[in-house]
C-alpha cells in the first residue's frame, strides 16, 4: 500500500514537470514552427507535435517534454509536395516503437485535406527490409494500400483520402 501511494506521487511529480516542460517547450517551438497539437506516446509520455512547411515540403515533428526544447526535433515525417494530388513521404526518422508515427500521421492526413491533396504516397527501399514486417504494420494500421516486388525488395504505399 505504502509504495501504491509512493508511486502515485512520484508519477504526479513527473507528471507535472513534464506539463511545466511542455509549456516552456511549446512557446520556443511556436518561434519558429506551428504547434499541431500534443500527444502521449506509448510509455506515457507527452510530446509537441508541431510542423514546418515552406510550400515545396513539409515535415511533421515531435519534440519530447522530458528535456528543455534545444532546436531540434526527436522524431519526424518529411515529406514534399510531389504534384497537386499528392505528398510524398521522403522519410521517417527517429526512433522507432514509441508510438510517434502514429502520433504524426494523422496530422500529415490533416494537412493533405486541408488542401485538398487526395494522395499520401511512400516507397519502401531495400535499406528498409529489416525492418519490412514493422513498417507493413504500421502503413496497414493508417489505411495505406502496400504493393511490394519481393525479388528487388522495394515496394510503394499510397493512402487515397477516398479510399
């Protein structure tokens, strides 16, 4: 019972620090990007979504409320205006099983709504089949459709908003 209660009060402090963080955090990162939203990833913890876009690319990003925000992000989605029907994804970078992918996707689909781009393209290279079975899950569970060619190991995904 005792260490229930311990427990309990160290989770509210860390709890709060990290909501002291995050306010700090958000207002360094609101200088210079948009903030998004928050999001809490799979062991708990809050982020800052937040968001660049210079009309040619943008990159959807998580910076983590553990730390003082220092002007790098710790997890994003890039990704480039390929045509007026669709973004493509260039890149995933960041840690992997976090949750943070699933924390930034639907703001990637938010954006291409908004501006009324009905397609979330992606290639998945060779350098990406160690981790196939992963990246299979993940691009299922946010409805993309996935056609790989198994003998070069690469493949394309293609999320269509009225799919």
């Amino acid at each position: 019972m005792l260490l229930d209660t311990i427990d309990s009060g160290q989770r509210a402090e860390e709890l709060e620090f990290q909501l002291y963080r995050m306010q700090e955090n958000m207002k360094e990162i609101a200088k210079h990007a948009d903030v998004l939203g928050i999001g809490q990833s799979k062991e708990d913890k809050w982020v800052i979504v937040y968001a660049a876009d210079d009309g040619n690319a943008c990159k959807i990003m998580i910076s983590e409320c553990e730390t003082s925000y220092k002007g790098t992000w710790d997890f994003a989605i890039q990704a480039v205006y390929q045509d007026e029907d669709t973004i493509k994804i260039g890149d995933i970078k960041g840690p992997s099983n976090l949750g943070y992918g699933s924390i930034c996707m639907p703001y990637l689909k938010d954006i291409a709504r908004r501006q009324n781009i009905p397609y979330i393209a992606g290639d998945i290279a060779e350098r990406d089949w160690d981790h196939l079975n992963r990246l299979l899950h993940f691009y299922e569970k946010h409805s993309f459709h996935i056609e790989l060619d198994e003998k070069s190991k690469c493949g394309e995904i293609l999320w269509n908003d009225g799919f």
